[in-house]
C-alpha cells in the first residue's frame, strides 16, 4: 500500500504545484525512488485515459472515499501495470470493480478503433519512440555475489538463460522469460522490456543494480584499479557509485559529491544495501570543491555526469521540458564547461569520464571540445570502446572518439560518453585528436570491451532463495 499511497501523494503535489516530479519523489522518503518515479510517471502519461475510464465506470461515485489520485494510480496499476500485486483494502476495492472498468476500456478501445492500450494515447502523451523496445537491463553486483551466480538462480525461479549474445538484434528480440549475458559489459545481464524486479529477491538484497546499459558506459570506462581513489562529481542516485566500487573491489577511496541532502539519505542507503565501503559522501557542490586540498591528493580518476536537459531519457514525463530552449540549453553548457574545467583541475587526476544523458551537441561534443582547447596539450581525448557502434557527432577533428547511445542504434537511453586522460609529460599531441590504438584498461585485466570476457570464477558467497 505504501507505493500507491506514495504515489498518489506526489499527483497530489503536482497538482498543488508544490515542485516537479523527481523532487516530489526525492522528498517523498519512500525507499525505492526508481520505483515510485515509473509508476508516477506512467500514471501521468495514462492520465486522460484513466479519468475517462474513472468517469464511465463511476468509481470515485460510487466509492466516495477514495482519493482521486489514489484512483488514478490504482486503476493504472490495475489495468495497464502489474495488476495491483500490493495495495491492502484499496487494491480489494479496486478489484471490486474490475469488471466495469475492463468493460469500460474495451468500450474506449472500440470507440477510438484501437486494439493495443498505448494507442489510446495522444501522440504527446505517447511513449518516445524506442521506449517500449529498451530490454531491462541487471547489473550484477560483484561486491556481494558473481555473474554465474546470479544466473543460476534467475534459472531456479524459470527463467531461460540463452548465453552470451552475439548482436543487439539478439537483444531486440528477447521476450517471455528469458535473458541473455550482454554482448558488450561483462556483468549485465538483459531481459525484455518491462520486466519487474523490484520485489525480487536479489533486488532488495542489494544482489543486483537495476541500470540503464548507457549508464553502465562511463564508471566501466573509467575503469579505475583496486586501490585507486576517485570523485564521483554529481553521484546522485549512486548506481555509478555502486559501480565504481565494484571495479574497485571496494579497495581505495571514493569521494561522493551531491548538493540534494534527501538525494544523499537515498544515496547512502542504497550504497549500504550494495556493499559499498571506503566512500566518503558530501553534501557540497562540485564547483566548491578545492583541488588542492590534501585529502584529494591522491585522486587519479573523475567521473563526471553533470546536471543536463536528460534528453536522451526515453520515459519522459508529461509536462517535462523535452526540447529546452536555446536560453536553456546555452545555460546547461556553460555548467557543464564549468564543472569540466574545474574537475581537470585535480593535481593527481590521470582520467577522466565526462558523460550526460542529453542527446543535444551543445551539451555534449560542444562541451568536450571547448575544455580541451582551453587545457591546451594537458589532455586528450581516448579512443575508447573502439567495438561500440555509435561515435560522437562530426563536431571537431576526433570527436568520433566520444560515445553515443540510443533506443534505436543501441537499445538504450539517449547517453553521451567522453574519456579524457592526462597527456604525459613532453607529449606535444594536440588535445583533440585521439590517442592512437589507446588501450581501454579492461583488455589488460582479459575483458576488452566488445570482446567475450574471460571465465569468470565463481565466488563463494551464493544467492539462495
């Protein structure tokens, strides 16, 4: 009952005009945002459709103490969700009435000569195109378990494992139960779009990292050694967090940035149910931060994912800016070039991963290639990940070592990638042009990114059921 309410809270302050939706959820104090955030929003892009259904069924009349909004997200969850797998005496009432509301859709669905339910949307309520094609992507987590771990057990609840894909169009194709070992990052597994694990087990343990493959993208590539210390700028909600310290086998420092207090609470309990350890988390802007101070002496990597448009998102919400002003975007970029600037300014740093979920150039090539004539010779573009399909616009000369992602090239959100890595000393290779035949750091540990990753050896520590 308490996602519904929940989520019936943040339409309620929506429409009060209290914030925007992601603070709405943020403040809400539920523990799973990721969670709350689907289900408001897909009851917001549903919402016409749901007060015509309310309206011919008579619900709210004829249960009179049922909140509107409440209503709302029931009858969403009931019809076009999971049917209502949580809800109390609310979810008993809903039922009640199922009958009358399934006839009253089929009635809609009759009248609009549609047959599919997302064809009852208005083209600007509809989903982006690609959204309902993006896989469900699982992180496993290898602070806590193993690859072939976790496999097992998704076999034991009955799912098919097909093995290692060979292309993304096996990925495309993906549907029932069953998943399939990612063709490119070596501890994602893929599953069809739509699938819910937020009630599993290996979810709510902290097993596996429910993540958006593009978001996979810039802690890989950073690719920071056991015992390294690193930033993480902008860490919010943390699963790059989560991430860096699995490359790092929770050896060395990480030291988290965010200036949201509720986002850092999130942050750090999500943290702790993954395992993570030897983080530092800050509630301080990343701009504030003094390079030269001693504790950050030693930090050799820097993952950057600054505030941004989130153009690339493929579940935007109704009433959310999807094509930002030119005043908007021109004021995103000179954040972002600020923020750049300043995380090349750490002492000891020797790469960088620079990345947004914006599909806008300003934001993007614009950005790198403006920081890096400003740096001069200091640093340089890497030619990383050279087996992924989408490279950087034609912006400037080795822009095409920049990564894109997208629902339709890459089965992903719209993502940005960028690896930056300190020239060494005397180099005189101009700033940006790529390193020739540059090496990711996965292939030295037997993991080139695009290549099959070697056996991996099981841990001791198992998930049961």
């Amino acid at each position: 009952m308490a996602l519904y309410s929940a989520a019936a809270a943040v339409l309620e302050g929506l429409e009060r005009g209290d914030g925007g939706i992601k603070t709405l959820v943020y403040n809400s104090r539920f523990p799973h945002v990721r969670q709350l955030y689907a289900l408001v929003a897909e009851t917001l892009r549903y919402s016409p459709v749901l007060e015509k259904l309310l309206a011919g069924a008579a619900l709210l009349q004829a249960e009179k103490k049922l909140p509107p909004q409440l209503a709302k997200v029931l009858v969403y969850d009931l019809l076009f969700g999971k049917g209502l797998k949580c809800g109390g005496r609310w979810k008993a009432l809903a039922r009640r009435h199922r009958a009358r509301l399934e006839a009253e859709l089929a009635r809609l669905k009759v009248q609009q000569k549609v047959s599919r339910n997302e064809d009852l949307l208005a083209p600007a309520q509809a989903a982006s195109p690609g959204a309902s094609q993006v896989p469900r992507y699982v992180r496993v987590n290898t602070l806590k378990t193993c690859v072939d771990d976790v496999i097992d057990f998704f076999k034991r609840q009955g799912y098919s494992y097909l093995g290692e894909a060979a292309s993304v169009e096996e990925l495309r194709a993906l549907s029932g139960k069953k998943f399939l070992l990612d063709l490119h990052l070596p501890e994602l597994l893929v599953f069809p779009p739509q699938t819910d694990f937020h009630d599993n087990l290996l979810y709510t343990s902290g097993h596996i990292i429910l993540q958006d493959k593009a978001s996979c993208l810039p802690a890989f590539l950073l690719s920071p050694a056991a015992g390294s210390h690193v930033i993480d700028a902008c860490a919010a909600p943390g699963n790059k967090t989560s991430h860096l310290a699995a490359l790092l086998k929770n050896k060395g420092q990480i030291f988290a940035f965010d200036v949201d207090t509720k986002r850092l609470a999130t942050m750090n309990t999500m943290l702790m149910r993954a395992g993570v350890t030897g983080f530092q988390l800050a509630q301080q802007d990343f701009l504030t931060v003094d390079p030269r101070d001693p504790k950050y002496s030693r930090v050799t990597h820097l993952l950057l994912d600054p505030s941004c448009s989130g153009s690339g998102m493929v579940t935007r919400v109704p009433g959310e800016e999807a094509a930002p002003s030119p005043e908007r975007l021109q004021a995103l970029a000179g954040f972002q070039r600020r923020v750049l600037s300043h995380a090349l300014s750490f002492p000891a740093l020797r790469r960088l991963v620079y990345s947004t979920c914006s599909l806008h150039r300003e934001e993007n090539e614009d950005v790198v290639h403006a920081v890096l004539q400003e740096q001069g010779s200091a640093f340089r573009l890497v030619n990383a990940f050279p087996s992924w399909p989408c490279r950087g616009l034609a912006a400037f000369p080795g822009a095409e070592c920049c990564l894109r992602a997208s629902p339709a090239d890459t089965l992903t959100h719209g993502f940005f990638v960028a690896v930056l890595e300190r020239c060494r000393e005397g180099a005189a290779a101009p700033s940006i042009l790529p390193v020739a035949a540059e090496e990711n750091p996965q292939r030295r540990e037997g993991t080139e990114p695009g290549a099959a990753p070697k056996k991996r050896k099981r841990k001791k520590q198992r998930v049961k059921e």
